[in-house]
C-alpha cells in the first residue's frame, strides 16, 4: 500500500510539472496576427517627361519619353553650349516637384578625366531664364591620373508649373590638349515628387 503512495504521488508531481512547464510555454510564446494589403496598380502617363527641344543633338528617346540618351560633343580649350538640346514637359496639370540626381559617371578618374574640364547642366523656365538652383554642374579636379570627376547635388527641389516646359541647357569643355575621341558617360535621373 505504501507502495502506491508513494508511486501515486511520484505521478501527481510529473503530472504538475508538466502542466506547470506548459503554462510557461504559452505565456512566453509570441503571438501572432496578419494584416492584409491588396495592391492595385494602374498603369498611367508620367506626369513629368522628357521632350527633344530645338537644339536637340541626337540619340535615343523612348516612346512615352520617361527616358532618354542624349549624344554631345566636347571642344578642347572651347565651351560649346546647347541652347535647349532637352526639355522637361508638365503634362497633367498640377505643379511638380522635382530636382536632378546625380547616378553614376564612367569613368570616374585617372588619364580619361583629366581630358575634360566641365560639363554643365542649367535648368531654365520658359522665359529663357536661369531657375534658382537650377544648376548642376560636373566639373575635373586633379591632373593627369590623379584627375577625378566632382559630381554635383541639387540641393533643393525645382517647382516645374502646370503645363509648362523647362529647358535643360547643356555646355560641355574639354581640355587644353585634350585627346580626341575620348568618351564620358553620366547618368542623371530627374526625381518627381508625385
């Protein structure tokens, strides 16, 4: 008979164990919930784009002008200045943000920069005017394989008005010396706030 009670309460304390161990699993695992999100994208125009201007130089536009190539030259010791090569057209009828950043410049150092001394970009509003901080001018440092390229930063938003059009004038310059042929690639994207 002892031998039940004491195997009876051998199996009570196992069993309050067990219990007590799963109280503290549950109060310490973490709960969850879900929360639901349906997406749904329209496809539409972009409300700001790029427009070939009179002075265009040639190269590539895509169809709904979000993108483009555009081919200039440079002059040694010489600026050469396109007038209006690029526009950027407000189409949906709202004022727009927006402003130049500056992605990427190839290459960006050694013998190759140090072929060129500037290549500028100048926003200007309708009137042919400069637009307050507007500018955003790549310009070499250094000489021969210690030339780098300084790259640009707007510091604050451009307001594009409501159906309008702002010029991108471009001047390029290369350096005194300079050797013929030699090929800079700068991507630039315009950043639109919505």
């Amino acid at each position: 008979m002892e031998l039940r009670k004491v195997a009876s309460k051998k199996w009570m304390k196992f069993l309050t164990l067990l219990l007590t161990a799963m109280i503290i699993a549950t109060a310490s695992a973490a709960v969850y919930y879900s929360l639901s999100m349906e997406p749904r994208v329209t496809i539409s125009e972009a409300a700001v784009k790029f427009v070939s201007g009179t002075d265009w130089p040639g190269g590539s536009m895509g169809v709904n002008g979000t993108w483009c190539v555009i081919s200039l030259k440079a002059y040694p010791n010489a600026t050469l200045t396109y007038d209006e090569p690029l526009n950027l057209s407000e189409t949906s009828g709202s004022n727009r943000q927006f402003r130049l950043v500056h992605s990427s410049i190839t290459p960006a150092s050694g013998w190759s920069a140090a072929n060129w001394t500037f290549i500028n970009f100048t926003i200007m509003d309708e009137s042919g005017s400069p637009v307050s901080g507007g500018d955003f001018d790549y310009y070499t440092s250094g000489l021969g394989a210690s030339a780098t390229w300084q790259t640009p930063t707007m510091g604050s938003d451009i307001t594009l008005p409501a159906n309008t059009m702002y010029t991108i004038k471009i001047e390029t310059k290369a350096a005194e010396g300079a050797w013929l042929n030699e090929v800079v690639n700068i991507a630039i994207t315009v950043d639109v706030t919505e």
